[in-house]
DNA sequence: CCTACCGATCGGTAGG
DNA sequence: CCTACCGATCGGTAGG
C-alpha cells in the first residue's frame, strides 16, 4: 500500500498520518500502524522512537507548512486584498494537498505532551495575528471598510480556509485555488469599502 | 464537581461531553470518568450501558439540538437574508450554549458504529442541505446575487458557524448573537444584488 | 525486521 | 454503588 520508493521513514510518516486522520490518535494502534506497512508490532521501534513521537511530527509538519505558505507573504508589498487571494489560495493549497495531517493537526494536537503543545499553539497564534495584520492593513490602506470588527474578520477569514479540511476531496471538480477565489470573491465583496467589489486578480492570476 | 441537582444520568453525560471533547473519546477512559462523578469504574455500569452508548447519546443529543435550531425555519416565509442571520443565530446559538457537545459532534462521531455513524452522516447531509436551498431562494428571490455558487455559498456560511466550536469561550465579551450578526453583516454584504448591503434587521432584532 | 515477551491498562461483569 | 476480577489489548523492549 505505501510507496514503495520513499524511504522507510517516509512511509511510516505517511501511513501513519492517514490512520490518524481516519481512526483517530489513540484508536490507532501501533500493530495497527505496522499492519499496513507490511511488518510486525515491535519492529516499528527500528526506525522510530515512540508513537508520540510520530504524532510530533506529523503536527510539526503541518505547522510548518502552514508557516511557510502565509509567511513569506507578509513583507510583501500588495494591496490588501490581492494580499488575502494570495493568502487563501497558499493556506487552502496547504490543506488540500494534506488533508490526512492537516486533519490530525485540527484534531489530535491536544494529545500533544505540555512543550509540544505550547509549540503548537504559538503556531497557531501566528497565524491567527498574521491575518489580522492583514485585515488591520487593509482598513489603514483604506481597501477595507472602516468598521470592520479585526478580529472577527479574521475569525471569519479562518473558518473559511481551515474549514476546507472538512469538506475537500481530491479529485473532486474544484481545485484549492477555485475554492480560494471563490471564497475570497464573496468575502472580499462584503469587505471592501466601494461598492465596486471583488478587486484583485480574479480566476486566472498568476500562481503563488 | 458535576451539577449535584441533575439525575444521575444526566450528570455523566455532562462530564463524559467534558472529558471526550477535552481528551478525546479513546483517550478517555471509563475509570477517569468514574473519578471525575467520584464513583469506583464499576458502577458506572448500574446506569449506563457501555462506553460506545455514551458517544451515541451526546452526538444525536447535539444533532438533535441542530435539527431543531433550523427545521423550524424551513416553512417560514422571510427575506433570505433575514432568514440567513436567524439560521446563523440559531446555529452559533447551540454551538456556543453546547460547546463540549459540539465539540464532540465534530471530532469524534466517526469512531461510531457502522448505524450511528450513518445515522449522524444524514443529519449532517441535512443540515447541509438547509442552507444550500436557503441560498437558492435567496437568488430565486433576487435577494442574493444571482451569480453565486450555491454549494460553495452554503460552505462558506456553514464555516463560519461551525468553526466557532473551535475559538468561542463561554463569558467571553460577545454573545453568541453578536457572533453571528457581525458574520452575518459581512457575509450578506458579499451575496446581496445591491450593493446596498446588511439588509435583514442588524443588532437588537427580535429572539429566535 | 521478527519472535517472544513485559507490565499496565483497557472496557466490562459477577456478586453482593 | 463497591470489590474483585475477567480476557484482551495496549505501547514498548530484549535478543537475535
């Protein structure tokens, strides 16, 4: 089942991602986990140390992926609603092209032990703050209206991308940075402060 | 700890919604649940059946709290936006006064047996399909924009209010209502046809 | 990477 | 509601 030319780490790494995100942490059993990688219970512990240890990684991983796609972006000197597509469009991307350990990211992280954890949630804040920088930039800049509330409207930025997780099948007639535009068209609208709506780079725009 | 007034029944329900949407249903065990009601492992057999049917009993309970909250307004003959802000008040409503069964509901109902599991998979299909028709009314009636997507219409509300399971803490500085006003505000500027925006009574408005 | 094993803990039951 | 117990399974280790 797993491929075969990754390395055998890699492999652990990915099907135990998928058994999480399917079963659960805890429901998962490590003779589980072994099983469909083709070995017995005990000779996981070759290659690595414990199953917590896995459930680290994975998460790590995940915030790691999340930080790199949103943080490259905040130097970069954008209208603040081209900002945002951009933004949706990377952390949809994230999700979508790892939906088994972004769902164990939303789910299993409070298994973490105490130092993990407290990494995790630093993790989270920051990317929370990240996307209320934007929507406070984007109310100086005078793109979004005034009176929007920062946090809710981030809030609300949030539930939109993290939500995908949900919902998104590969394979399925949209692609992330569909969904992304989608998104961002409706929201946009509702928070610019010209009736004009949806500016920045509908559809085709370039990647990134 | 647990609200000494309630029947026994009641009160291991609440703390088992407690402790499976803290730690997590595997994660939690029987004996950890006998603690926290102050009772020996054992006894907690003299009132319930088995640990799966306490999993069962807080998902339907919560599904049930759904079903009500939007049901009742499927025949009622209103704008859709002003219908819209209802739902999403209605909605964050039994998120919000039901956090840990909530929480529940959205974490843990895939560790149900095969007939629950299909059981709360309708529920869910439902609730879905509620705001996809309240979207579809909303562009029928020319209320909404008449280029919306309604799935991912109806997505990206259902983000907004399922999500709050996630950040809203109970006696935090804004009402479940507020929450959903202010998603609702944005949210209908982004679908209305004119660009008149936020129609659909804001703030104070009437219950329900 | 396997076999064989460890102590610990699990959900649940019997009998009172 | 408690005590005492059941078989099953858990994560992990030793030795090869």
């Amino acid at each position: 089942m797993p491929d075969q030319t990754k390395p055998r780490r890699e492999q652990i790494h990915d099907v135990a991602s998928r058994l999480f995100s399917e079963r659960g942490y805890h429901a998962t059993s490590m003779r589980e986990l072994a099983g469909a990688l083709g070995m017995q219970g005990g000779s996981l512990y070759a290659h690595i140390s414990g199953k917590e240890d896995l459930l680290i990684e994975i998460v790590n991983g995940a915030s790691r992926q999340f930080d790199e796609a949103l943080f490259s972006l905040r130097g970069v000197d954008l209208p603040a609603d081209q900002k945002l597509r951009k933004a949706m469009r990377r952390h949809i991307r994230v999700v979508a092209d790892n939906m088994d350990s972004a769902t164990v990211f939303f789910h299993e992280w409070k298994h973490l032990s105490p130092e993990a954890y407290t990494r995790v949630t630093g993790w989270r804040d920051s990317i929370d703050h990240f996307y209320r920088e934007l929507v406070t930039q984007g109310i100086e800049q005078g793109t979004f209206r005034a009176d929007l509330d920062v946090r809710m409207t981030s809030n609300l930025i949030l539930s939109a991308v993290n939500w995908t997780y949900t919902w998104y099948r590969t394979g399925g007639p949209l692609t992330p940075d569909d969904i992304a535009d989608q998104f961002a068209d409706m929201l946009l609208r509702g928070f610019s402060e010209t009736s004009a709506a949806g500016s920045g780079m509908t559809g085709a725009g370039a990647g990134s």
